[in-house]
C-alpha cells in the first residue's frame, strides 16, 4: 500500500527552506514526530513507483480557489486539535484563564473551518469535487493530558498559521477574499499571542524574536514552506496534493 502523499512542486531554494523550517516546527513544538504517515514529495522522473492512483488524490487547485483549500486544510487542522484539546483531561484541569483561551481558540477554529467549506462551495457553484474533502488526523503524537504536549503543540500550529495566511495573501486575486483573510489572520495572531503568554509566561514572549523579524515584521511562509511543516508532524492522515500552488 503506498504511503498518503501531500504533494507539491519545489525549487532547490524552496527546499531548503523547508528544511529549516520543518527543523524550526519541531524545536518550537518539542513534538518527537517519530514514522510520520506522511512525507513531502517532490516530482521525479526517476520514481513513478510512488505517484498515486490518478483520481484517487484531491488536488487543492489553482488560483483563489487553491489559496482557499489551502486555508481551509488548515483551518481542518486547527479545529480538529482544539477537539481533542477540549475533550482531553489537561483540560479539565487546568486553570480558568487557560480553558477560557482553548475553548475560545476551538470556537474560533470551528467557525474559521466552515466559513471556509461554505465560501470554496459556493465559489465553485456547489460542485463538491473541487473542495477539499474532510480530511483525517492522527494526534496520538500529542499527549493531551499534559499542558506542555498541548500548549507547545497550540503554539506551533497558531504561529504556523499566522505565517500561512501571511504567505499566502499576496496570492489572492480577488479582493473580497484577501479582506477576508487578512481579517482572519488577526485573530490567528490573537490566537498565538494568547498562547504564548500562557505556555511562555515573559515581558515580550507574546511576540517573540522567533516570530517577528528586526523590522518588527511578522513571518511570512509560502505554501511549500508551511507543507512541509505540517508533514513533518505527522498529523494529516488524508492525502492531498498542491500541484497547482505557487512554489517561490
């Protein structure tokens, strides 16, 4: 059986971005990500043995409509972490500021999730064969009972979302859905801040030297970059590919 694929067209420098970056999403997160179920693939020529059925893989598309199954990927993610979070024994425990962000981070997720699923249906007339399906996930990497499994994972999923949306906001061509994405990625940022003052209790942890650059910018990640990342969790279990998705 071959293994799921998240597949996307790379460039040597965008490679090597990846690298960094997926080395920087594991430090973040003190995840210990070991036989990932998935893995980032580039084209090859010299491979077809790992190419998957054609059909059988959904392809996120290209253009706005690729942009938006991209975020809503993520927004799957997000909310489906939040999930296990509010069902998990960390927090049934833990302090009433701390549920009060988790339980606002899922709400905020679950909406984000199906503004997304409305607005691709409804870009594309109701044909459901262009938007993303449900995808599967397999948090048993996450330890949910432990506040630093948790909160470390929160972080790097919230920072890595504010860098996605960043990123790919510039791809947009339509304006009302770069409005609505830079509204979006506020409250993202909200969401990593939020987290940050909690798990990293300190005077400017909130926005970190990690995240925000000498000119007091916040990082910004394209498709490729923000892939990899999420490969290297281990998380997504349903396969996908972003053929279409701009690489640099």
């Amino acid at each position: 059986m071959k293994k799921p694929l998240i597949k996307v067209e790379t460039s040597v420098e965008t490679h090597s971005k990846q690298s960094n970056s997926r080395r920087q999403f594991l430090k973040m997160g003190g995840l210990a990500v070991a036989g990932t179920s998935m893995f980032l693939y580039g084209c090859s020529d010299d491979d077809d043995s790992m190419d998957p059925d054609p059909g059988m893989v959904f392809d996120l598309g290209s253009g706005d409509l690729g942009i938006l199954n991209y975020a809503y990927a993520l927004e799957q993610l997000e909310a489906a972490f939040y999930t296990q979070v509010i069902a998990g024994s960390y927090f049934a425990g833990a302090s009433a500021e701390e549920k009060l962000i988790l339980q606002d981070l899922y709400d905020h997720e679950e909406i984000h999730r199906e503004f997304f699923k409305a607005a691709i249906t409804g870009a594309v007339n109701g044909d459901t064969s262009k938007v993303l399906p449900e995808l599967e996930f397999d948090f048993s990497g996450v330890n949910f009972g432990d506040r630093d499994s948790v909160l470390g994972t929160a972080m790097v999923l919230e920072d890595t979302g504010v860098g996605a949306y960043n990123g790919a906001g510039p791809l947009l061509e339509t304006e009302a859905y770069l409005t609505l994405a830079g509204k979006i990625v506020s409250v993202e940022a909200r969401h990593a801040s939020a987290i940050r003052s909690i798990y990293l209790p300190g005077n400017t942890e909130f926005a970190g030297d990690d995240v925000i650059d000498a000119n007091g910018l916040d990082k910004s990640d394209l498709p490729p970059v923000v892939i990899s990342a999420v490969v290297a969790t281990g998380f997504v279990v349903t396969p996908f590919t972003a053929n279409q998705l701009p690489t640099g």
